[in-house]
C-alpha cells in the first residue's frame, strides 16, 4: 500500500512540476500560481521518490513477522 501510495505521490508531483515549469515560462497558462504550483509538485515528487525507496511495504512487514 506504501508503495503504491508512493507511485501515485510521484507521478502527480512530476504532472505538477511539469505544469508549474510551464507555467513559469510562459508557454502554459494556468488558473493557479505557476510558482505555487511548481513548489508543491516539487514537494510531493520528492515524497514519492523517498517512499519508493525507504518505506518497506505492508506485504513484507507480515511476512517479516512470520
């Protein structure tokens, strides 16, 4: 469940810095702050980067305690 929670955190983070890069230069308008939008997509990738790759997933911690 982490991880999928991680994959769903990263692909939406880079959708948004994307988004928020475009913004920043001018060749996508958006109705939020291009900034706003870049910093929270920046965020939330790094969050699901880190998940990915730190976070043991539910799965395996029961099989640990097997």
């Amino acid at each position: 469940m982490i991880k999928i929670l991680g994959i769903i955190m990263t692909v939406g983070g880079a959708i948004a810095l994307v988004m928020g890069i475009l913004g920043v230069f001018g060749s996508f308008a958006l109705m939020l702050n291009p900034w706003a939008l870049t910093i929270i997509g920046f965020i939330f990738f790094l969050a699901g980067i880190s998940l990915i790759k730190r976070r043991k997933d539910t799965e395996d911690i029961e099989a640990e305690k097997r």
